[in-house]
C-alpha cells in the first residue's frame, strides 16, 4: 500500500533548516533590539516587518516546490491517458475501416 505521506527532497531539507534558523535568529536579534531601547521604534518596527516578510518567502518557497512535484505528478498522468486515448481512438479508427470494407463487399 502506497504511504499518503511522500518523501521530502534535499530541497525541502534546507528549506526547513534555514526556515527554522531565520524564525530562531531572528527572534533573537529583535528581542535584544527591544531589550535595548525598551521603546517601539522605527528600527524596532521595520525589523519585525522584514523578519515576517522573510519568513513569508520561505514558506512561500516551501509552498511553490510542493506545488512544482504535484504538477509533475498531474503531467505524468495526463500523459498516460493521453496515451491510453490515443490508443482507444487508433483501434475505433481500425473498427470503422473493417466495417466499411465489409460494407463495400455487400
């Protein structure tokens, strides 16, 4: 039985790593950034901005590579079919010239 789970690529593996550094390293810098002025400054603010659009990308990043392997699954089986059509319409065009020339010799 097929697992419904598949297998993360290396891709995938960095992904998640650099994912996981950016959510902790970044917390860090910013705490240490509050930690000094006690404050809400701009600096404060436009680092907690671009440490969430970064995270964004990431898990846009993670997103899009998921999307990528899933396409290649749906491609694969519309080749197949294609195939299988291909074939099913090769053997009624087979069908029809058989009945046309039994037609023809009546």
């Amino acid at each position: 039985m097929k697992s419904p789970f598949r297998k993360a690529n290396v891709f995938e593996l960095i992904l998640l790593i650099v994912g996981v550094g950016i959510g902790i390293l970044g917390f860090n810098l910013i705490n240490g950034l509050y930690a000094e002025d006690q404050a809400m400054t701009w600096n404060l603010l436009q680092t907690v901005f671009l440490w969430l659009v970064l995270i964004v990308m990431v898990i846009l990043a993670a997103t899009m590579e998921d999307v990528k392997e899933e396409l290649a699954i749906v491609i694969r089986e519309h080749m197949e079919e294609t195939r299988l059509l291909k074939d099913i319409s090769h053997e009624s065009l087979q069908e029809i010239k058989l009945l046309r020339e039994e037609l023809a010799r009546r």
